[in-house]
C-alpha cells in the first residue's frame, strides 16, 4: 500500500490533517456490545430521566378509545423509522443552523436512509419572506445482517436507467462504504468498521464514479483484493482501561458519554491523525467532527450507520 507522503495520494500527507475529536452515545442498547468511553476521569455521564407513570386521565368512552390504548406503542410507531438531523454549530457564537436530515424508509426489506436538506427561497409574492424546499442529496443502504452500508448521491439506480422514476436524474454516485466485521453477541469487543471511499485526484478533487455493474462497486473491488486505488479507514481501536474497566479513545472533550457507537476513523499508515469522530454527549446529542478528503453528506452518512441494528455484529 502507497504511504501517507507519496505523491499519489496527496489527500493523506501530514498537512492535510489535524487532530480534533469527535464523539458517540450511550443507552440501552449499548449495553449489548462493548461501549467506548471517552478518556478522561472527570466527566460526570448522565442517566435518563425515570419515565413518568401513565394515568388515565378519564374512563374509557368508546371501544375507538379502547383500541387506541391497547395496541398503541408506548415510542411511537416512528421508533421503527427514526429520523436524524444534523446542525452546524458556530463554535464561537454558539449560533446552530439545521442543515441535514435523515430519514429512516418504510416499505424497505433491509435499513435505507434518505439525507435531504433544506433551502430557504426568496418568495417573490411577498417581499421579505421565504419558501422552504426540501432537496434529496443521497441515500445509505444496508445488506440485511446491517454489517455493509453503501452511500449513494441522489440518482437513478442502474438497473432502472430510462424505466419509470425521473428519467431525468443520473445513475447514481457512489460515494462511499462501510463495513462492520462480524462480532456476534459482542464477544470479540468493541466494534470494528471499514469505509471505503475512491481517492481523490492529484489536485484534491473528488472525481464521479458511477458503477452500472455490481464489480465496479466499491465493496466488490475491496472484497476482490483490488483496493489499490481505493483510499480504506478504519476506525481507530480504544484501548483497555484498568481503572475504569472499559475500553477508552481520546476525544479531546468533544465526547462526554460511553457508548458502543464512539468511534475515531483514521489511515492505518498514521493512526494520529484523526479524519472523523462520532460520540454521543447527551442521551440524543452527538457530536460529528470530520476533515478532508471526507465531505458533510459523507460524515453524516457514516454516523447514521452507527445506529443502525446490526443482527451479526452484537
């Protein structure tokens, strides 16, 4: 594999990249697999607030009523499909702006996430006023274990190309993969990820590839031992602690709860230089860090595969 310094890869010298810290979270279901906490003895982590006692508030009128209650999730049905948003903070004013969502789709055999964002305009009916629109950007599909996850830009799929849908989109971009090693009831430890992306150009530009064939894909180049010119990640793997009996990552503070989805990714030839981190810092906050060559749309799909279920991986 070409090092971190060749000319070949410029995207992957030293200058390019700077240490920062990112974070992930912790719940219930962490508890399922090997969580990661943040290297420090000074964080205080917080529990969720006990759940309040239901009381009726009336009785029950109608059997409509009856019903409601009896077969009504207690979550909501959307627990099944969640929905994720990502805000960019202005660390210096601590002004947020909403920039990305993430929608969970139904009627999918295996996990399938739509990322939109939204755009402000101008409505020329009336002055000093705006119209809202939502913009597909890209897509994040899994396999049906969860332990492969493709990132797609919004487009067409190559086997509908001029079939139905809008024939106006492109095939769509293939902008990254993640894969997650088998780990089965978490006995191997914290998890363990791969992503994929294609490397960018002498110049620091990301080129299109649209695969119309599934040899082309990322994950079967990497599976096929052609990953030479693909630029591979991983996550950077904690390290034991004694004292605090668990497995630990520095996050430089930007990360304040263990979890089984705190992770670091970096290049295995300088395991310093941090390219994203992903952690939870309050019971449904995270923070998101990343750096060239990854891309927003690109940082944000990587996280969403974190909370995805993953039937083989714990």
């Amino acid at each position: 594999m070409t090092t971190a310094n060749s000319p070949n890869y410029p995207q992957l010298t030293s200058t390019t990249f700077t240490s920062r810290a990112t974070g992930t979270d912790s719940d219930d279901e962490d508890q399922a697999d090997a969580t990661v906490a943040p290297q420090t003895t000074t964080i205080r982590v917080t529990r969720p607030v006990d759940p309040i006692d239901f009381v009726l508030p009336r009785p029950i009128l109608s059997q409509k009523e009856l019903y409601d209650l009896a077969f009504r999730y207690r979550d909501g049905f959307d627990k099944l499909y969640p929905q994720y948003k990502l805000y960019i903070e202005h660390l210096a004013t601590g002004e947020i702006h909403h920039v990305l969502t993430a929608k969970k789709q139904r009627k999918s055999q295996t996990s399938y996430y739509t990322i939109t964002g939204t755009v402000h305009l101008v409505d020329s009916n009336q002055p000093g006023a705006f119209l809202t629109e939502e913009v597909v950007l890209g897509k994040v599909r899994s396999n049906f274990l969860g332990t492969s996850f493709c990132i797609y830009s919004h487009g067409t799929h190559p086997d509908k190309q001029g079939s139905g849908g809008n024939k106006e989109l492109p095939i769509r971009e293939e902008l990254g993969a993640v894969l997650y090693d088998p780990n089965i009831l978490g006995f191997k430890g914290p998890r363990k990820m791969t992503i994929l992306m294609h490397t960018l150009t002498r110049d620091g530009k990301r080129p299109e590839f649209r695969p119309e064939c599934e040899s082309d894909t990322l994950l079967a180049k990497y599976r096929d031992g052609h990953a030479k010119d693909l630029l591979v990640l991983h996550n950077k793997s904690p390290q034991w602690n004694e004292e605090t009996q668990s497995f630990v990552l520095n996050f430089s503070g930007r990360v304040t709860q263990a979890s089984v989805k705190n992770f670091q990714v970096v290049h295995d030839n300088d395991l310093d230089y941090i390219v994203m981190q992903f952690g939870r810092v309050e019971r449904d906050y995270f923070t998101l860090d990343y750096k060239y060559p990854i891309c927003l749309l690109q940082a944000f799909a990587i996280a969403l595969t974190s909370f995805d279920a993953k039937l083989a991986c714990e």
